[in-house]
C-alpha cells in the first residue's frame, strides 16, 4: 500500500539523515554575502526538499528522472500518450516508477476521496462572479480545511510520532477533491454555472478536463502533460517554499497548500501564464494582426521595455537555458497543431526576445519559462479565459508542494524561523562596531 511505502521509506531516509548529521552536521556548505541577502536569497541552499532537483542548464529532474524521461517512462492513459500526473506523485512520495497497475489504484483511490461537501461550492458561489479565479480557488480551499484530518487529530491531542500520517491523508483527500474545486471556478465562472458531473472511468487529469468541460481526447492527454510538468520546481520557488514554511508551524495541508497559492498568484510566478497570453493579445490587437512578424514582435518587446515592464514568460531566478518544460510543450504544439497561428506566435516570439533581454546586459537568463508557451496550447482547444491558467498551474503544482508536505512531516522538520538583520545592524558590524552581524 502507497503509505506503508512512502513510511518504509521515510523511516529509511530519516536514518540516513541522522547518520549524515552526525558524521558531518558541522561541515560547512559556503558561505552567505551580504548581497544575498538584499537580493531574494539567490543561489543560497537553505532548504531540503526530497521531490525535485532544479539545474540551471538541465531544467527539472524529479527524483533524477527529466521531463524528456518521465514522458517516456512513466506510465500512461494510451500507448504513445503523455504521463500519468497521478505517476509522479507515486515517484515525489516513494521515489520508484508505478507501474500501470499501481497508477490505476492510486487513480481508484483519488476517486473514492473525492466528494467536496456542498458549504465549499456554497462558500464559492457567495463571491462575485468577476473575482479573480485563482481568488475564488484559493477561497474553495480555505472553506474545505473545515475536513482536515491533521486539524482534527491535532486538537485532539495527536502525537508528534502521527503527524506524517494525518498528512499524508489529508494530501490524498486534497489532491482527490482540488480538480473538482478547480472545475467549479470554470464552471461558476465562464459557463454559467453549468456544472458537470465526473466521469469516475476517467484517470485524474482526464476527468479534470470532462470536468472542465473538454473532452477531446486531445485536450485530455494536455492535461496529462501540463499537469506534469508543472507539479514541482524544487523547494525554494515562491510556492513551494511558502507551503513548506507554513506547514512548518504546523499549520494543517489545507492552510499551507491555500498559502502556497497565494504565492503562485503573484506575476513573477505563476500567473506569468495569464499575463503570457494577455500580453500576446494585447500585441495582436495592437499591431491587428494574428500574426505579427518577428520585426513587428522586436518592436512590441522594446515598447513593453520601455515601459517599464517586464516581458512575461521570459527569465527565471535558478535556470540559465530555455525550460525544458517549454520545449516539452514546443514538441506537442508540433504533435498537435503545428500551424495553429497563436502558436507559432510563441515560437516566433521564442526567436525574438532572447537576443533583446540579453542586450539590456542585467537579465540573466534571457530564455522562454513554462509559462512563455502553456497559454497557447489552452487557446488551441477553446480554453480561452487567461484569467483561469493559473488555477491549472495550482492544480499540478498540488502533487508536488504537498508530496513535499508528507516528507517534511514524515522526517521531522521543524519550523522554519530563518535570522533577520536590520540594515542599521548591517551598518554597525560594517563600521566594525559589533563583533557579529546581527548584535
Ligand atoms: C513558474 C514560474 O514562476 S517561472 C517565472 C515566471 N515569471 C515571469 O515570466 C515574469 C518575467 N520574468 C521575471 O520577472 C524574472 O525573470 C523572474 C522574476 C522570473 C526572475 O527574477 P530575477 O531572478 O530577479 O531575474 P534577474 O536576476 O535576471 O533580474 C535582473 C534584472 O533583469 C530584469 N528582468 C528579468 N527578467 C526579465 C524579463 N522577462 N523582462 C524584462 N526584464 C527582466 C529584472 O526585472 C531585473 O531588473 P532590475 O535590475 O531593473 O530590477
Ligand atoms: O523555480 C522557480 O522559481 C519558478 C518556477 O519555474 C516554478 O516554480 O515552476
């Protein structure tokens, strides 16, 4: 069973760990400079996070495996398809490949879990229609903590020793119920009301997008692949880290994955996705045309500089090359819908902007991130609403922040309360007038 798994391993890893500790708890790993400090901790390792390692160069690797790798190993809904999302939550929990047969349980098992009681869709329906969507999901979330099993156990007095365990049901019992909290914001939102019944046949990312309500058979295997690459960026991304440090004052998985959202809202995260496509219409509408030219592109991209803004989909914070998340897509648009204007767009804009961001001499990675390419491929099937990509990437991005969760609990992290400085302090131990930063 999926929990003895993970505990087996858990309970394996957490006596590694203290072995590690033991022998080498003092080594020293770097050092910090100031600069680190005023400028988003860049390149500083101040965490642990057991599902995925971020390369500057390489991209993503979840439990080592690239993305180009999980498309061909993990398991799939059809021969020649794209990964089952429910597959890498098995590999970020238990750090093996499923086979198909235990991706299919696990899919049985998310359906059994996935009722969301009627006060969450009620508590949705209270906010007005123009909310934004990722508002409303993170409202649906924060109504359902109501179920939280840690919650529950917690004030009930529950041991240090179960804390794992009332994670891990409540990661189960979230990552069942969010599409259907996900699908209700669409639904709510841009269909009026309509809501449509799951199909309990369907994989999880499959009955997410009936859901939704696209049952292309194409548009499902989308979803397989967006849900995918979206669902972990290592441990220091906004999200990511924002779920792990609230989870850290043992704050249930509802309180900390809703946190992590928030975090996910932001436009230097990810809504990037939205304000991607909203930019590319804007410059359609703009220069009237589908199909602006790389000329006509270079232009849009100095008038947006110009301005002050930054171009969305473009830098990252960690990788130095073009995301192999973007590729990944670039190959199914190419699978898909090679001439789909809107997306060849994106490839003429991949083209364009890299020799620009790089001539400004201060953008350190000049190259497409996921979110650069994902809005197109939704727009190729009718998924037209920007303002709801985000809500997609909370969904993916649910496998990985709270399969993180587990480990964290699983292997006794305590919480995070990092050392801050005041820049007066930084001032004195500058002008040699204490001894160390900080006194
Ligand atoms: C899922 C994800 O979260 S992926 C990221 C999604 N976000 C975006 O696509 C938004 C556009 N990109 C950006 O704003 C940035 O590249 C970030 C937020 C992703 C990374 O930020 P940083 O690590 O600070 O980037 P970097 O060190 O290269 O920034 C240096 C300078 O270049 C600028 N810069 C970086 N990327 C861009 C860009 N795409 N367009 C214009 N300027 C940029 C920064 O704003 C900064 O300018 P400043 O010194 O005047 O303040
Ligand atoms: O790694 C980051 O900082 C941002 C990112 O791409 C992600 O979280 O997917």
């Amino acid at each position: 069973m999926l929990k003895q798994k993970f505990k087996a391993q858990a309970d394996k890893l957490g006596e590694e760990i203290k072995q590690i500790l033991k022998e080498h708890g003092d080594t020293v790993i770097g050092e910090i400079k100031l600069s680190q400090i005023y400028q988003g901790m860049r390149g500083m390792i101040a965490l642990i996070s057991e599902t995925s390692l971020l390369d500057a160069q390489d991209g993503i690797r979840f439990r080592r495996h690239t993305i180009d790798e999980l498309r061909q190993k993990l398991p799939k809904a059809k021969e020649g398809g794209e990964p089952l999302p429910e597959a890498l939550f098995y590999l970020m929990l238990v750090g093996e490949i499923p086979t198909k047969e235990e991706v299919d349980t696990l899919s049985a098992i998310l359906q059994r879990r996935s009722h969301v009681p009627m006060y969450v869709y009620e508590t949705m329906k209270a906010l007005p229609t123009e909310t934004h969507p990722m508002t409303m999901f993170v409202v649906g979330i924060m109504a359902l903590q109501a179920e939280s099993v840690f919650a529950k156990r917690y004030a009930a007095g529950m041991s240090k020793k179960d804390y794992w365990e009332a994670t891990f049901e409540d990661t189960l019992d979230l990552i069942a119920r969010i599409p259907h909290i996900a699908a209700y914001v669409y639904r709510r939102k841009y269909k009026e009301g309509k809501i449509l019944h799951p199909d309990g046949l369907l994989d999880w990312a499959g009955n997410f997008a009936h859901m939704l309500g696209y049952d292309d058979e194409e548009f499902k295997e989308l979803m397989r692949l967006y849900m995918v690459i979206h669902a972990d960026h290592e441990g220091g991304n906004v999200s990511a880290h924002t779920t792990h440090l609230v989870g850290s004052a043992l704050s249930d998985p509802y309180l900390s994955y809703a946190a992590g959202m928030n975090g996910l809202a932001g436009p230097l995260h990810g809504l990037a996705n939205q304000e991607v496509i909203k930019w590319i219409f804007e410059m359609q509408r703009e220069l009237k045309t589908e199909s602006p030219t790389s000329e006509q592109i270079k232009q849009y991209v100095e008038k947006t500089l110009a301005e002050g803004k930054v171009v969305p989909g473009y830098g990252h914070a960690v990788l130095r090359k073009t995301d192999p998340r973007f590729i990944a897509q670039m190959e199914f648009g190419k699978k898909h819908m090679p001439d789909d204007p809107l997306v060849n767009t994106v490839w003429r804009i991949y083209e364009t902007v890299p020799p620009i961001l790089q001539s400004l001499g201060k953008v350190k990675n000049p190259w497409p991130n996921v979110d650069a390419h994902s809005g197109a491929l939704l727009v190729h099937y009718g998924l037209v609403e920007y303002e709801y990509y985000t809500v997609l990437f909370a969904v993916s991005r649910a496998l990985g922040v709270l399969s993180s969760l587990c480990w964290d609990r699983a292997l006794g992290m305590p919480i995070e309360r990092p050392k801050s400085v005041t820049t007066a302090a930084v001032k004195r131990w500058l002008n040699k007038e204490v001894e160390n930063l900080g006194d």
